[in-house]
C-alpha cells in the first residue's frame, strides 16, 4: 500500500502536535506535584565582613606571574607587553 503526500505531512504534523500537547500537560501536572510539597524554612546567614575593597594584595611572584599571563591571554598580546603597577583586591 503507498501513501499519499498528504497522509504522511497530515500524520507528522498529528504525531508532533500529539506529543508536545502531551509535553505540555506532563509539565503542568508534574508543576502540580511538587507545587505541593511544602518549601523548606530559609536559613538565615550570619553576616560576613567584607575586606575593604582598597588594600594593596601582597606581591607575590606566582600570583603577579598567573594574573600576567591571564591578562595577556585575554588582550592577545605578550607577556613581556604589559606592565602591572599595582593589584587591588575588589
């Protein structure tokens, strides 16, 4: 037996239809189930004291040598082309 052109758009189109309704019901009723289940209490956070933003970081020889390598990477430059005068923690 052939099938018509038509037979077989009109069937995709049915199958795809079919399967997001149903997609879309699954959804809503799985939304459902878990919309009932009770929402554990927030904890509360102590606060924590930040480190003031202006303080100068220790100069340290591998950290100075990543954050060059990493600013060289980013800009496509070379290592040697940069010059870092001072590191603030933010």
């Amino acid at each position: 037996m052939e099938y018509s052109n038509l037979f077989v758009t009109a069937m995709g189109i049915g199958t795809v239809f079919f399967a997001l309704t149903s997609l879309v019901i699954l959804t809503k009723i799985m939304s459902a189930i878990i919309g009932k289940q009770a929402a554990p209490a927030p904890v509360a956070v102590p606060p924590v004291a930040a480190a003031p933003s202006a303080a100068p970081v220790a100069k340290d020889p591998a950290m100075m040598a990543a954050i060059s390598a990493a600013l060289a990477e980013e800009l496509g430059t070379d290592i040697a082309a940069l010059r870092i005068h001072s590191i603030k923690r933010i």
